[in-house]
C-alpha cells in the first residue's frame, strides 16, 4: 500500500495492517505516473449523491484532452451506486457529463459506462483492465465514488495483475462511504489485496483559495466567457450541479499540474487551459442518449435470525447476531471497540444487521439500552430499511447524554440534514412499520459504545424500557422452508 503524507511520499506495502511495511519515500507531491501509464476513473453522481460529480467529470474530461491524453484514459465508470435507485434519461445528469465530454473530445466510447444502466459491463470491463497490468505497466485507478465496483473488480482480476493496480483517493468518504450497507470499503480492498497501490492526496476541496471547490458559480465564469464552445459547455454542467470539481484534483495531481503542496486553484487552472482551444481526436461523434432508467436488482444480505414480533412487541438481545469488525462480545453486551484499521472514520463501519418481522402494523418505538464511560453524548449510527442516503440524515445519530457510565434506556435520534428540519434538532426514535421484514442496521460511532438490548414496541403496547421483558422469538432464518 502507498500513503501519502503532508511533507513526504510514503510508499509502503499494505502488509503494514497485518505488522509488517517496506518503505520508500520521496519528494512531497510527486506523482509516479508517467505519461504512457493507464488511467481508469470510477465516479459516482447519482442523483442522491454529492452533485459535485456532475462538473467534475467533463472537467476532468477536458483536462485529460487538453493534456492530450484521450487515449491514457482506459475506463470511466459514472453512477457507481449499485444496487440503488433507477435513473431516468431526464434525470441522468452524469450520462450528459459523461458521454457529452467523451464525444466532445474524440474518447474511446467503448470505455465508459453507466454503472446504474450496466453494472456488469462496467465490472467486466475494469476487471480486464486491471488484468492487463504488470509492474511495468500499471493501472492508476482514481476513486471518485464509492469502492463496491472497484472491489467487484478486483475480487474477479487475476490476484498476481491486482497487485499492480494503483488507487487514488484525496477523501475518507469515498474510502469508506456505502449506498448499500453490506457493500464493501477500503478495509475490504485492502484485505483482499493487501499489496495493493495507494496514493493518498491532500483533500483537493480545500480551504484558504485552496482546492477545486469554488464558493459561487462565478469562480468558474472563466469556463462560461472562454472561446472555446465546449469549455463553455463544461461550466453549464457545473452550474447544473454545484460549484465544486473538487475530484478532478486527483487526476490534476496525477498528470503533473498541481504544483508543490498536491493542490491546485481554480485560477492556476485557468491559468493552464489558457485561451486555446482544447483540442479532440479521432471522429467527433455526437453524444448519444441516454438511455431508459433500469430497475436495479437489489439482493439484502442473508441473515442467521429473525426477530419476529408477537403481540406488538420486539426484544433483541445485542449479541444474539454476528459481530462485525470492531464490535467485541463484553459481559453481557456488546461494545465498539475498533483497531486502528477499523476505527470510524464514516459513519458506515461495524454493521451490524437485525431482520425484523412484523405482523402487527404501526407506529413502532425504538429504544437501545447502552452505556458509555465518556462524558457527553456517546452514540452509534442507526438506519432502518436499505437506503443509509437518501433523504440526506437518514441514517441516524443514536445515543444518549448520560455521564454516570452505567446502562440506560434514554435514547434519542441527534438530527441533522433534511431530517433536522423535519424532526427537530432531537427525536424520540419512531418507525412506521408495515406487516412484513424489515432491516434495522447499528454502526459503530463512540469508542467504547456498549449495547445490552433493543426494543421495539408498537404505540401503546406496555413494558416498552422494561427489563423484566424476555427476549421474543428468533427464527432461523437458514432452514425456513427445509421439510
């Protein structure tokens, strides 16, 4: 594994999780790519996601053309939630970004992909390309979007052509962000590859001037008043979505163009377009479509257990499921605990998943009966259902504000988001549960979280908080339907 530090380059393989590195460092900001090495991109902006994805990809695009590099670019993957949410043509602002810089700038068509439209197609073709490196010819792979393709990728490449991959990543949300909760992150990645390339970046949004995050559209009106049509072009898509091409930072950084500190600014890259016009190659086409929305196939992960509901209510001891990296079995509990490699660093880490059944509708109360040693408010990140994204909030902060380190009922969703302004800064935990399964999902948060039990009682049901309540029926999950 590569990281990269502040002052210096650090290149080490990531046999150091496991007790054991190789070193090599050399100057701050230097780039190993050279000019005949590979690039592949994998981003996602989906509509859900940062819109920030929507003007970086064809300013990453004309980047790439007006460096002359059409050609170095072997694979561009767009949309790379899987198994999320169908897109409509109307609604695809990546496939106008996408395929209008392809064609605008005389790029292989053939190697992009819509991962909403073609999640096989676009994991057959990154697998090839990632088996087609050596050492003398790696692949550079900048991650712009969450790591579930990229892994897919990797699990089907040839395990020797695998550890010639590259990663480049400036951020901790793409690391370890997840549309679905069972998808996989940079701790996954590295497990399966663990001599795996990586180059760790500055982050390029910035601060101080710094970066590729703009404050207003008007840091981009340079794009707007060039005399180049398609640069003109690629500010409309970045007022279509925000003033931010903030992920286009890791390609200026790759090729050569940020400078000393691994940044650059939206005035040093005007100063680098200049007045010219970015040139193409090969036969201009013109963009194609996009395509009608398909219906993604979404597959939950299997469960040991479920919990079933009797009589309105649910009683779930913490530790009656597998326990995730990170969670650790205490007396009569369970408790995060993370290692450095799996400490939070988002807020999808540790998942820990409860099947519910639900025979009774309604309204249903939730409470967790846990215990913290700090002081203050100590929680873990709680989602009902299989969407952790959308509306933005939804996946909850959950705890309590009890400093006497003993166990307590007391708990409380900590709003933010969207949900903030519907709910309130605080709310009581309340689900709207419909008959049927339903998936309730913790993740690790507060260091030394501990979780005892977990209720969910319908409205008006009695013994809700209630210690004397016994657990209610699990059912094997494994042998339903077996004679």
């Amino acid at each position: 594994m590569m990281i990269y530090k502040r002052k210096s380059i650090i290149l080490l393989s990531a046999a150091v999780v496991f007790g054991t590195a190789h070193f090599i460092t050399a100057e701050a900001a230097d780039s190993p790519w050279t000019s005949g090495n590979r690039i592949a991109i994998s981003a996602d902006g989906n509509p859900d996601a940062d819109a920030d994805d929507t003007g970086a990809t064809p300013f990453s695009l004309a980047v790439l053309a007006k460096a002359g590099l059409q050609n170095n670019l072997v694979h561009y993957d767009f949309n790379n939630f899987l198994e999320y949410k169908r897109i409509e043509p109307d609604d695809n602002r990546m496939w106008t970004g996408a395929m209008g810089g392809q064609a605008r700038w005389g790029f292989d068509r053939s190697r992009f992909f819509d991962a909403a439209i073609d999640p096989a197609g676009a994991v057959a073709h990154l697998t090839a390309e990632i088996n087609k490196s050596t050492a003398d010819d790696p692949l550079y792979l900048i991650m712009a979007g969450p790591l579930e393709l990229i892994f897919q990728s990797l699990e089907k490449a040839d395990p020797v052509a695998r550890k010639q991959v590259i990663i480049v990543s400036h951020h901790n949300y793409n690391e370890y962000f997840k549309a679905r909760l069972w998808h996989r992150n940079w701790n996954d990645v590295l497990a399966l590859v663990p001599d795996i390339g990586y180059l760790r970046i500055k982050d390029q949004n910035g601060w101080g001037g710094n970066g590729l995050k703009g404050s207003d559209d008007a840091d981009f009106h340079w794009l707007r008043d060039h005399a180049d049509p398609n640069l003109n072009w690629v500010y409309d898509r970045i007022v279509a979505g925000k003033p931010d091409v903030s992920d286009g930072g890791m390609l200026t950084w790759l090729i050569g163009i940020n400078g000393n500190d691994e940044t650059v600014t939206i005035p040093e890259m005007q100063t680098w377009f200049g007045p010219e016009l970015v040139p193409a190659i090969g036969k201009i086409l013109k963009a194609p479509e996009a395509p009608a929305g398909v219906d993604p196939v979404v597959v939950p992960p299997a469960t040991e257990q479920i919990f079933q509901e009797v009589d309105g209510r649910i009683v779930i001891e913490a530790e009656s499921i597998p326990l995730s990296n990170g969670w650790k079995l205490a007396t009569g509990c369970i408790q995060w605990m993370p290692n450095k490699e799996e400490s939070s660093t988002h807020q999808h880490q540790g998942e820990l998943l409860y099947k519910l059944r639900i025979s009774n509708p309604g309204k249903y109360r939730m409470a967790l009966k846990s215990a913290h040693d700090g002081d203050g408010w100590n929680s873990c990140w709680t989602v009902m259902g299989l969407n952790p994204v959308n509306p933005y909030g939804i996946t909850r902060n959950t705890g309590h504000a009890n400093s006497t380190g003993g166990f307590t009922w007391d708990t409380t969703h900590k709003n933010y988001g969207s949900i903030k302004h519907q709910e309130g800064g605080m709310s009581e935990p309340l689900y709207e549960l419909a008959a049927g399964d339903h998936y309730f999902w913790i993740c690790g948060r507060s260091h030394g979280f501990r979780i005892d039990k977990i209720h969910f009682f319908k409205a008006g049901v009695s013994g809700f908080k209630d210690d004397s309540i016994s657990a209610t029926l699990m059912v094997d999950e494994k042998h339903l339907g077996e004679e």
